[in-house]
C-alpha cells in the first residue's frame, strides 16, 4: 500500500542520515521511488548504489520518463559497461520492438529460441514416490499471497533450504535438467550461456493456484535462468487453459501500439519449462475445481 511505501521512504531515508551513500539503502530507496513513479528521485539513488541491478534499474527509469534520444544515450552507455543481467535485457528487447531497431542487448537476443519444453521421466528419478513426498511437503508449507497473482499463493522461502531427501533428490533431477539445457545451447554466443555465473544458486517455491486463477504478466530480473516443474495442471476444458504464455511485453512498458511477440506453450502435468530469466510470462485462467500446482525456480547469480 501506499503508506507502507511511505513508511518505508521514511525509515530507509533515517538510515541513510545516519550511513551516508550506504549503496543497499541506496538500491532500497530507489526501489521506492521507482515504484512511487517518481523516476528522477529513483535515479539519483541507484547511481550511489552498486547492487548489482542498479544500472539496469537506471536504463528502465529512463526507458518509462525520458525521450527516445535520453534512452539511447544512456543504453549506449551501459552496452559499453558490457553489463549483462536479465531486467536490462527485457528493456533493450522491448525497446528494439517499440523504437524498430535491432536488439543489442548482451544476455539473451532472440529469447524465444531459448525456451525449452519436456517432461519428467521415471528414469531420471521423477517417479510417483518422489511425486507424492512432493506434493505432501508443499501442503504443508506457508504460503503467503503475491500481488502478482489472482486467486492463487505462493510459498514462502526457498523449499530447497529443506534437508529432506526428496527436496534434495528432486533439486538434482532438475541441477541435472539445467546442465543438459547448457549443453544443448553451449554453441550459443548469448551472454547468459558465455558468462554463465561461476556462482549460482537454486531458488524454489510453490504456486498454487486456484479455479479461475493466474499469474499476471513478469520477469526475474534476479534470476539467470527460471523454469516450472508442473506438478499438477487441471483437466483442461479448453486446450489453452493453465498454459504458460511467453511474451516480450509486460510490465507496463510504453508500447506505442506495436505488436509485441508471444508464444503458448501447451502444458501437463510433470512437464518441465526452462526459459532465460529475461522473458516476461503469464499465466492463462482454467476452470477446474482442482488446483494448478507448480515447483518454480530460478538460478541466480551469487557475487
């Protein structure tokens, strides 16, 4: 809500007065004025911030305030900083559709090349123990509502933290899963697979979602890599209900009318989606009295 933000502005600035140019305060605050749409405030604090999206977060603030020319200008620049991450590219990708240029960002061109569909084999480990231990232990976790999503929850913390051995059977089905994805693009010159993060980390949660339900429109600008592990998709009325749709317009980015790109993909139950984590996706609504259960995840750079 609006006086929580403000709450927030207040006690992020006091500490602020208290460890001048303290970058995560800095990062914090900008984060506030970036959401309070007040774009030049927001700007002058991720430019005393060194956290890792700050620059990314600079070109954004300039892509929805600023003219085309101030855009260019300041995307120029961080292409010669070389800065790769995947919020930055969403923008440059949605600029080149909006202004009719090439895409020149330094993650992930061409993104829906990169979107990779499959499903879980007993082979591999997914069998219907792993399957059902899976699915006791997201009932049993805390689930929290997220503004992104209609009629739905989502777990809270990453369910890979647990030590159970089914959570840590099924991390490695899918640590196994991302490295065939590596393989299977190791020719590419993206910057997501060249500079793949010497460091990364799994970050898992549950989504469950309700009849009539979906996730609205978004990326993980904190990501590297994201996917979905489909652990239960309704009976399906029409073929498109539950899908995930992939597109390269969200976040309420000026559009000017262009016709941005999308693509369904058609999934069950105990299906795998790995994508970059640049790719603005959604969900689409299902009329089933059962639940849309998914394992989400992302792998994440760790500085």
């Amino acid at each position: 809500s609006d006086d929580k933000m403000l709450d927030a502005k207040l006690y992020f600035e006091k500490a602020l007065e208290i460890k001048p140019k303290e970058s995560s305060v800095c990062y914090y605050l900008g984060e506030i004025n970036r959401l309070m749409l007040e774009y030049d405030k927001a700007i002058e604090y991720y430019k005393l911030s060194d956290v890792r999206l700050s620059k990314a977060h600079i070109i954004e603030c300039f892509y929805l305030s600023k003219n085309r020319d101030i855009f260019d200008r300041e995307q120029n620049n961080i292409i010669y900083q070389e800065e790769i991450n995947p919020l930055l590219a969403s923008i440059q990708t949605h600029a080149s559709i909006r202004y009719d240029l090439p895409d020149n960002n330094l993650f992930c061109q061409s993104p829906f090349e990169y979107i990779y569909h499959s499903k879980l084999t007993a082979e591999e480990g997914f069998d219907t123990d792993l399957i059902k231990d899976i699915n006791s232990f997201s009932r049993s976790l805390d689930f929290m509502p997220q503004e992104l999503l209609y009629n739905g929850n989502q777990s809270a913390g990453n369910i890979f933290s647990s030590n159970e051995p089914y959570i840590q059977k099924m991390k490695d089905i899918i640590l196994s899963r991302i490295d065939n994805y590596r393989e299977n693009f190791k020719d590419s010159n993206n910057g997501f697979i060249k500079k793949w993060p010497s460091n990364f980390k799994i970050q898992g949660w549950i989504i469950d979602i309700k009849k009539g339900g979906n996730l609205k429109s978004h990326m993980h600008k904190l990501g590297w890599l994201s996917g979905s592990l489909y652990l239960n998709i309704p009976k399906k009325e029409d073929p498109s209900e539950g899908n995930i749709v992939f597109s390269l317009h969200g976040a309420d980015y000026p559009h000017d009318d262009k016709i941005f790109p999308s693509k369904e993909v058609d999934i069950n139950k105990n299906d795998i989606v790995l994508f970059p984590s640049s790719i603005f996706h959604h969900t689409l609504p299902f009329n089933s009295e059962e639940n849309r259960v998914t394992l989400a995840f992302d792998v994440y750079p760790v500085d």
